[in-house]
C-alpha cells in the first residue's frame, strides 16, 4: 500500500487530466451516495406515513368525532408555512383550538384559553400533528426533520434557515424533543419575545446541528424516541 506523501508524489506526476478525471469521479461517488441516501429517506417516509395513516385511522376517526361534538366546527386547520428551497406549503393538524384563534397570534401557553376542550387532549399528547402524515405523502415534509414555521419567522432568521431548508421540513427532530414542552415555558406576557430571543434561535441550533451529522440510522433513533415520548 502507497504511503500518502508516495501517493501526493503521483498525483504530482500525473496529468492535469488525470487529477480532473479522479476529482470528478470523487464527486460523483459523493452525489451517488448523497441521491442513494435521499431516495432511501423518502422511501422509508412514503413506507412509514402510509402505514401510519392506515394504522391510525381508527383513532383518526374518533378524534374528528370529538372535534366535531367538541363545537361543530371543522375536523381540520391549515396554515401556510415555508418548506424546502423557501417554498410555501400548508401543513394540516387536527384543529385544537376556537375558529379564528391565529388571528391572535400563532404562539399557544400552557392553559390558553383558545384551547378547546378536545384540543387540550390533543395537544397533551401531540395527537392535533399526526395529519402531518399526509404533508410527508405529499412531499412537503419528511418524518424526520425542523419544524416547519411561518414566513415572518422565517425571514427573521433566514441566513440559518438557507441551510436548514435546504432539505424538507419534518414532523420531529432533536429540537422537537427538547422543546416538547414548549407551550410550558412560556411566560404570556411576553410570548413573541421569549420565542424569537430564547426558543426558536436555541432549537435552529440543535437543527442545525443535528443537520450536519444526519444519517439514515439517526433518523430511525429520533423516530423511536419520539415513540417512547408519545407513549411515556
């Protein structure tokens, strides 16, 4: 086996040809595993949602039920929110709170009082997020991911949001599970604030973070803790 300073000496040697054949070779092992690891995250995603809705859709059918008794209102809410390459998209989640509530702001303490009856049920147990296994069948989103969050926000913090966009946003990440309770630390007089100057720039930097060491395996383990968080 060549010694890395007998190697360096032939590439030295080589021509510049040669050096640009294996560089470009080099690159397109790296896109190859890059599209390999990309269409294997996408399959497991279509795999798991599709299972997920077909699963769940027992438990779908009881919660729209208890939406539906709850005020008659509608089963589903929708918001725009900024996905992949900063395009928009609407994210679907169970409506846990009173028509009209995000014209009030979007930010949600412990006890609000927009909460509807059913809609505190589901958000003790993040049960208003599961229709988001429709967004991942779509493609808007992946299992596994950031937080998908509205355009003002966004645009607030758009140079971390460049690179955190560059993939689809997800339904869970390291930062979901650290801020699982979010909603508890908030102080209500000064929600907005605590957000944008505490909360949202410590959980870009666990994404951020956890973005540059992804792999398909940490995706599983993220998914099975988030499981265990349901479930605890």
């Amino acid at each position: 086996m060549l010694s890395a300073y007998k190697e360096q000496e032939l590439m030295n040697e080589c021509p510049a040809s040669a050096k640009g054949e294996r560089m470009g070779e080099d690159i397109a092992v790296r896109f190859t595993d890059a599209s390999v690891g990309s269409a294997l995250r996408r399959a497991f995603d279509v795999t798991c949602a599709a299972a997920g809705l077909l699963l769940l859709s027992p438990l779908f059918c009881a919660i729209a039920a208890a939406i539906k008794l709850d005020d008659g209102g509608p089963v589903f809410y929708a918001q725009e929110r900024v996905g992949k390459g900063f395009r928009p998209f609407r994210v679907y989640k169970f409506r846990s709170m009173v028509m009209g509530a995000d014209r009030h702001g979007s930010l949600s303490a412990s006890g609000d009082s927009r909460l509807t009856r059913a809609g505190r049920r589901l958000r003790q147990y993040k049960l208003d997020e599961f229709p988001q296994l429709f967004n991942v069948l779509r493609g808007d989103m992946q299992l596994v991911g950031t937080r998908p969050e509205v355009e003002r926000y966004v645009q607030m913090f758009r140079p971390q949001y460049a690179v955190i966009l560059q993939n689809r946003p997800g339904i869970t990440d390291p930062a979901s599970l650290a801020f699982r309770h979010e909603n508890q630390m908030f102080c209500p007089n000064r929600m907005e604030q605590q957000y944008l100057n505490e909360i949202l720039p410590a959980k870009l930097r666990l994404s951020m973070d956890y973005q540059k060491r992804r792999s398909f395996l940490s995706d599983v383990q993220i998914l099975l803790r988030t499981l265990l968080v349901l479930a605890d």
